[in-house]
C-alpha cells in the first residue's frame, strides 16, 4: 500500500474512516510511532467510524490497557500496551479470546510473538508539528 502524508487532523480522520469501512471479525490493526505521533487521534477516529457516532467519548486505554466497543463491525476491542513489559501480560488481558473479535493495538512492539499474522500495521511518523507520515502495509488484497 502506498505511504500516505497526513496534513492535517482531518486527513487523519479520513484514513481512519477509510479502514473501518473495510474492517471485519478477526482482523488487527497495529499503530506504531513514537509519542505524540498520532496514534491515539487515528485510533479515536477509526472507533467514532466504526461505530457510526462521530461524538462518541473514547478515552485512552492507557491505565486500563483494553476497551471494548460495539460497533456495526462488531466488537472492537482498544488496546493501549505502553505500560506493558511483554507478552505474557498481554495473554493476561484475554488477547487470545479478544482476537476473534477485531483489535486496535497502540504499541504493539509489547506482543512479541503474539504479533498477529495478516494485522494492518500503520506507523506514524511524525514531519513537523502538525504533518504526519503514514507508512501503511498488510491487509493483502484490500486497498484503502
């Protein structure tokens, strides 16, 4: 997939839009870049798509590692692993029964083997204060 420039909090958005549209049981999307990159404004994004409520309150899952949504896809499930060491104390938050489901993973460097087979990996990088670069791959076969 080609690597996209995000200029904006409404591009950002769009992408976001862009994957929902396309999202299904069983599917992971893992969001990498450093802090302040943009991953929690994609993922706040991708969540108010999914679920069709462009007002809905998403609060990070930053203390609470997992939230769960319904949404027209299906249950989403939020994981935020920064304060994590690894993958055993990701097996302890369900991961293996929430990945029937769809999951939206920030830092998912923390899954170690677990790293799902096929997952949407976006990395944000950062150019300037507002310019994000979005370096897009899997999800062979679906374009966005």
């Amino acid at each position: 997939m080609p690597d996209v420039i995000l200029a904006s909090l409404d591009a950002t958005e769009a992408l976001a839009a862009q994957v929902a549209a396309q999202v299904r049981p069983g599917d992971a999307i893992l969001l990498q870049g450093p802090l302040g990159a943009g991953k929690s404004t994609f993922a706040r994004a991708f969540l108010r798509a999914a679920s069709g409520d462009p007002a809905m309150e998403v609060p990070s899952p930053s203390y609470t590692l997992v939230q769960s949504y319904e949404t027209k896809h299906g249950s989403i499930h939020h994981f935020d692993l920064w304060r994590l060491d690894g993958p055993g104390a990701v097996t302890e938050l369900g991961w293996d029964e929430l990945t029937q489901d769809i999951v939206l993973v920030e830092w998912p460097e923390r899954l170690g083997d677990l790293w799902p087979q096929g997952a949407l990996e976006i990395q944000f990088l950062p150019e300037g204060e507002d310019i994000r670069h979005a370096r897009i791959s899997g999800w062979e076969g679906r374009t966005l």
